[in-house]
C-alpha cells in the first residue's frame, strides 16, 4: 500500500508522525462505520512511540495507546495500526499489546476512526508513557530513559499541517510533509525554485539563512526539508512556511487551469530537485 494513510484528514500528520516526530500524542475518536458503539466511549491516543516498541497498550487507568513508530508487519501500515487498536480495546487495563504475525482481513484506520484532522501535541520526553500512574521500573523504565535521551527538540508549526521544526547540533530543519501528488507537486517547486529568491517573492526559499536541501518520500508524501538557522525559535518559521504554502497552491492552481510546459530553466530546476531525493517508504 504506496500512500496507507490517505483518507484520513490530516495524512500529512499521520505521515510526520511515523516518520520525523520523536515525541508527539494525538486524541482519538474511534467513532468510524467499522467501529464498535463503545468503542466512542473509551479514552484513544495516537503516539508517536510506546514502551519497548509496543504497537498498542492499555495502561492501568483504561486509557488505550497506539504507537505510530512500528515495524511494518504486513503492506498496509493502516490495517497493521487498527489491528493494534482493536486488540487494545478489546483487553483489559494494564496490559500490552506485543508484536505479532500478519493482521489478516479486517478494518483499516479510515473504517474506525472519525473523519476529524489530528489535534498534535508535541513532547520533549516520553513522560506521557505514565502520567498520572505509578513511576515505572523495569523494562518500561530503561526503554523510557533510552528514548527520552534521544530526543531531538521539535515543534509543530500552527499554522500547517504536517509542518515540523527541529533542532539539531549544528543547524535547525524544517520538514514538511505535502499532500499534493508528486508530479505537479514537483512541477510546481520547479518553477518556484527557478524564480529563485527576490525582493518580493522568495521563491523556494523561506527567507534570508534559509536554504532547501532535498525531500524525502513516505508513505506516499513528498516531504522537503530546509535548513535554518539554528537559534531562531520554531514560531519564526510559520509565516514564511505558509507563504511558501500559498505560492505552491497558486502555482498548483495555475498549471490546472492553463496547464504549459515548463521552461528549459525550470526543468533544470526540476532535475536539480529530483537529484535530492530519497525514499523512506
């Protein structure tokens, strides 16, 4: 399943989440046609990782979790995750839903979940494993201290979907995971990319420091990354990252209504986009 996460609103989120968020949480209403009736009843929370890579618990309150950051068992990373899902509300508190082999037939997240877009939370540790309950030991604990140690500072940016800030040692990172499909997505970054930065349009580019360096491709998204500068906060990036959104929509929106081909410089441009790409998933 090249793109598992489409249809449900907010896939941008889904794929950033899997992919590029450490530390994140997200409500869940599993209120869909393939759902059952008490199933809306119960308190569901998409997280990006669980204890021990766990693909779903229920914690001693009743509360249900379903980890993102998985192994694939099978080749529809939905059908895998509302396997977990389902396993979990259907045990009892306390326990965890561990690994296992293919899912078989059955719903997929799109038939269980309500049509409603990801309020993300994102996290600087993994504390929310058990807030509110006993402090952990054992495995839980040593797999908690492991990931809170290898947590990389990261912000949602508000005003996009599937748009991440991240710091790094040397450099900050925007990733923005796009839901456009690849070819006029690309056509359209071209043509942004062979304008190249001016007084009143940055092109490409999200401003002065800024630089792209490359996309990757997951679960069927296209996700550029940009380098920024390091010590500016997170929220300085939203404006011009919405900006940026515009330009590509209009650019979008101009290629469907008088669709040309591309000029010889931003097929260059095009080119020199697709020689910094890789595939994740």
């Amino acid at each position: 399943m090249p793109r598992p996460f489409a249809g449900l609103a907010g896939e941008p989120d889904w794929v950033s989440l899997r992919e590029v968020v450490p530390s994140a949480t997200a409500p869940l209403s599993v209120t869909g046609p393939a759902a059952d009736p008490s199933w809306s009843e119960r308190r569901v929370v998409l997280a990006t990782l669980l204890p021990l890579a766990w693909p779903a618990m229920v914690r001693a309150d009743g509360v249900v979790y379903v980890g993102l950051q998985v192994n694939a068992r099978g080749g529809d990373a939905s059908r895998d995750l509302a396997a977990a899902l389902v396993q979990a509300l259907e045990s009892p508190p306390g326990t965890a839903v561990v690994p296992t082999g293919l899912p078989g037939p059955g719903p997929r997240l799109q038939d269980l979940l309500s049509p409603q877009a990801l309020d993300v939370t994102v996290h600087q540790g993994f504390d929310f494993w058990t807030q509110g309950m006993p402090d952990p030991d054992g495995d839980v604990a040593a797999s908690m201290e492991r990931a809170n140690a290898s947590v990389v500072p990261t912000e949602r940016l508000p005003s996009l979907t599937g748009a991440y800030w991240c710091r790094m040692p040397e450099r900050a990172h925007l990733r923005y995971a796009l839901p456009d499909e690849e070819e006029p997505l690309l056509d359209a970054m071209a043509r942004l990319a062979a304008r190249g930065p001016a007084p009143s349009d940055e092109g490409l580019s999200l401003g002065e420091g800024t630089r792209y360096v490359g996309s990757f491709r997951a679960y069927g998204l296209l996700v550029p990354v940009w380098d920024l500068p390091r010590d500016a906060p997170a929220l300085e990036w939203d404006a011009p990252a919405a900006a940026l959104r515009k330009r590509l929509d209009s650019e979008l929106a101009a290629a469907r209504d008088a669709p040309r081909p591309l000029t010889d410089a931003e097929r260059r441009a095009r080119s020199g986009l697709l020689s910094r790409q890789l595939t994740l998933r």
